[in-house]
C-alpha cells in the first residue's frame, strides 16, 4: 500500500470516526444524538388533513422486544398556529416488570435540523397505563419533512438522556 493510499484510508477513518461526535451524531437528521432508541420514520406528507390542520399517522413500539409493554404517540399538526401536539401513551401489561420508558419524537426539516423535540422519561409499574398530551410551538414549522419517533428502555432511571435533551433543546432556533 503507498504512503498517499494509506494517508487518504487514515483519513478517512478519522473522519467517520470523528463524524459520531459531531452534534448530529452519524445521522444528518436528528436522531444522532439520541443511542440506543427503536426509530420509525413518518414523512410529514403522510399527514392528512383532519379539520384543524394534519393528524400523522400512529407510532406504535413496544419498549422492551421482549415484554407486552407499549408506547402508542398520536402527533398532529396545526399549521394556523405553528402548533404540535403530542399525545403520549405507555401500557405495561406485563404482570411482574417495573421500567423507566424514554421516549423521544423529532420533527426535521428537508436538511435534517430539529425544529421540535419531545422527550419523556416515565417510571410505569406492571399494570399501568399513563397518557399525556403536550403542545409545541416552532418556528418554521412549515418546513417539516420528517417525525422520528423512538423509544426504549431507560436502564439508568429517571434521569436517563435528560442531558442529551437539554443539548439537543439548546441548539433549536426559537
């Protein structure tokens, strides 16, 4: 291997590795910051029109693969308002499993900058149901493109990733 071949492979080694520190993390679109969530993708154009703005389509993840444990988001938009609202639930229908749930939805824009982020961090006993709905406001709303929404399991309790969102809150435009 030439010394040039083996300087561009370095090179480009480090900047890969290099890229998992940046402020959106590998991803270009939000979720770089965010390790070890279950991600789906709803485009914003699969958003109907519901009367007051655009109703999207469900996220529904189970937060431990293994358990009948639920995390259902119900997201809608209101474009007269510049207006999200969440609504969250989780459903612990395993009989004998405590958890902390984190769970994390970000609204993109075409280049993959956060205009919106929720987070969550709930404790729920076996058994439990817990639902709340929240309201974001956002400049530019208009130019979402992309809600990515996951979930998991936050083994380091209450507090798990609350300073990945205080980051990731700090670098959105108000």
């Amino acid at each position: 291997m030439t010394n040039r071949l083996r300087a561009s492979s370095l090179a480009t080694i480090a900047a890969t590795f290099l890229s998992f520190g940046a402020p959106q993390g590998s991803f270009a679109d939000g979720r770089g910051d965010w390790s070890g969530y279950a991600w789906q993708k709803i485009e914003v154009s699969a958003c109907r029109a519901n009367g007051t703005g655009l109703a999207c389509p469900p996220y529904h993840q189970k937060w431990d693969w293994k358990r009948n444990q639920w995390v259902d988001i119900a997201l809608a938009f209101d474009p007269s308002s510049n207006t999200v609202a969440i609504t969250q639930r989780l459903t612990n229908n395993d009989p004998g499993d405590r958890d902390y749930v984190c769970v994390t939805a970000l609204i993109v824009d075409a280049s993959g900058t956060d205009l919106v982020a929720h987070h969550q961090n709930w404790d729920i006993g076996s058994g439990e149901v817990i639902e709340q709905s929240f309201s974001y406001s956002a400049l530019a709303l208009e130019t979402a493109r992309t809600i990515h929404i996951g979930s998991k399991q936050c083994r380091d309790g209450a507090a798990d990733d609350a300073d990945v969102y205080a980051h990731v809150l700090a670098g959105i435009a108000h």
